[in-house]
C-alpha cells in the first residue's frame, strides 16, 4: 500500500469514528445560534469582518474599574499599532496581561473579548495590554508575530511610565492569538527578549499541518473545523512551501521547546485543536518544563465564549484564574508551592 493510500485510508478512518459528544450547554448553543463559524472560505473572511463587535469605554473598564489608555506603538516594518491598556484603579505596579486576540490570523480587533479579560484581571489586580496586529491574507507571515513581538518589546520597555510591572508581564492568547503568543515567547527566548512571566494559552491555533486525529474527527462539526483552519493557515502563510514553514509561524514545529516560561493550555475535547495543544503541552514537559494543561469534555473551539454562563465555561475561566494566582505567588519566586 502507498504512503498516499495509508493516509487516506487514515482518514477515512478517523471520520468514521464517533466523536467526542458536546457538553450539553454547548449542544443547545448550536440549536439556537446562527453564528457559529464551522467552515470558512477566503470569501467569508471579508464578509466576517463586518460582524467586528465594538466596546463602550464602561464596558472596557468594567464602570470605572480600570484606567483606559490607548498607545500608537511602532511596528517592524514601519507600521504603526494601536495598543489598548487597561489598568486597575488603586493598584499601584501591577502585573499586566499582554493579550493577542483571535480570529484565524484574519479577523479580530484588539478589543475582541477585553471585557472578558477585564473581569480576569480584576480578580487578580492585574493590568491588560491588547495589540491590534496585521491581518492576514493582506499581510502575511511574518507581519502577525512581529508585530505582536514589537508590542510586546514596547510595553515591558515603557512598563515604568505606563505604571505596570515588567518583570511580571504574562503573554495570553486565544485561538490564533493563541499561537502567535506561543510564536512571541519563542521569539522572546530565541532573541534574549523580554522575561515572561508565564504564557497562558487558550485553545491555541499552532500547527499549520492541519493533519491531527481530532482536526479529521471534527471535520464539518463544531466550531472552526480544519477547512476553516486550512483557509486561514493559507491565508497566512502565502507561498511558503510546507517544509519551509518556521516555528515561529507554526509553533508545533519547533523543535525545542526548552527555556519556555511556565505555560497553561487549555482547550476543548470536541474541536481541531485538541490534539496539536495536548502534544505541546507533552512536548514543554519533555523539555522539562512547566506546563499545566486542561482538556475540558464536550468543549468546542471558544466553548465559553459561546456559552459563557455554562457550567463548564465558568470551571474553564476558573481555571485560568487559579493558576494566575499561583503564577502571581510571590512565594514561587523563594522556591516555595
């Protein structure tokens, strides 16, 4: 048998299989909405754009709770990015959250969930700093992760006048932001960049072979299957041919990943990003890292996002907030737990 008959033999395979059953909060959500991106075609991409849900500035900073700020942040290539802050009131030095948002690398704003952050933040008295990076397909690799990567420079660089704490900058990202927060704090340790904190990875896109058991098992259902996956890793990473797509496009191919700060991924175990997220955490740990990693049952791509009142939604965003408050301990710094 070829090696190309084996592969779909494979694939057929995986189809074939049942799949992981929705959490049943997530289940009624596709009953009743008709917002879920399954698929995506390149057409969509343009058309998705006009749906970009805008914030009040109350809604921002939670009725006051924090400072709002907005920054022009100079990009790599001569650009200029709008970064947003938002930082507690009364909180003299705090952490800060440097958020990169989702979207497939094509959509997304920088204040795309920041209310969701701002409550997060709240809880542990932390600032948030979001990026509005370069979409694709108008800009392709590499513009997405420099530019996250310029943001991030300029924050921890102006972290003092900004009235934030840069040896306690956390990197977070959701989905596509996800994986260009992994890519950055690949960057960061390849080019001796900014210290981070930890990295807090949410349902993180990061492999563009979309090949995974979970990516076929998934394929048509649920939210963002790996034809849509395939439409945006396209979009992003142009005319690289396969073997020549870097790490820091494609986090899953590197090949190292020693010297990475303390990571949490999570993500759901009915969705395409299952298994990519579940092998990097595997692959931190193999490193000798740390690396803490939920697989939350019945969980779609963005499952609490979709149904934020769910009780899985609200054990998820629970969750992260336990491990930002041990991350935060300042007892870890003295090798305690």
């Amino acid at each position: 048998m070829s090696q190309l008959d084996d592969e779909v033999t494979r694939a057929d395979r995986l189809v074939r299989d049942p799949r992981p059953a929705f959490d049943p909060d997530v289940a009624r959500a596709f009953d009743v909405r008709d917002d879920i991106v399954t698929t995506l075609s390149h057409d969509d991409i343009f058309e998705l754009r006009t749906r970009a849900i805008t914030y009040s500035d109350a809604e921002l900073t939670l009725d006051g709770r924090f400072d709002l700020t907005r920054h022009v942040v100079p990009g790599p290539d001569g650009n200029e990015l709008d970064l947003v802050l938002i930082r507690p009131e009364g909180v003299e030095n705090p952490p800060v959250i440097y958020h990169v948002h989702g979207g497939g690398l094509v959509l997304g704003t920088a204040v795309d969930v920041l209310p969701t952050m701002a409550v997060l933040a709240d809880r542990i008295g932390a600032a948030v700093a979001s990026i509005e990076y370069r979409l694709a397909p108008e800009h392709p690799y590499p513009a997405a992760v420099e530019d996250v990567y310029a943001g991030l420079t300029w924050l921890t660089a102006h972290a003092q006048e900004l009235g934030v704490d840069a040896e306690r900058t956390i990197i977070d990202g959701v989905s596509a932001g996800g994986g260009l927060a992994a890519a950055a704090a690949l960057l960061a340790r390849d080019r001796g960049g900014p210290p981070l904190l930890g990295q807090m990875l949410i349902c993180p896109m990061l492999d563009d072979r979309n090949d995974s058991a979970s990516g076929h098992q998934m394929a048509g259902h649920g939210a963002w299957d790996r034809t849509a996956n395939a439409t945006a890793w396209a979009a992003y990473i142009g005319d690289l041919e396969p073997d020549a797509v870097p790490m820091y496009a494609s986090p899953a191919r590197a090949t190292d990943l020693s010297g990475l700060p303390p990571t949490f991924i999570d993500v759901g175990s009915a969705e395409t990003f299952r298994d990519e997220d579940v092998a990097y955490a595997s692959r931190i740990w193999a490193a000798g890292g740390d690396a803490e990693l939920h697989v939350w049952p019945g969980g779609v791509h963005g499952f609490d996002a979709l149904v934020p009142d769910a009780v899985l939604s609200r054990d998820a965003r629970e969750a992260r907030a336990r491990w930002l408050e041990r991350l935060l301990d300042p007892r870890r710094s003295n090798g305690l737990r």
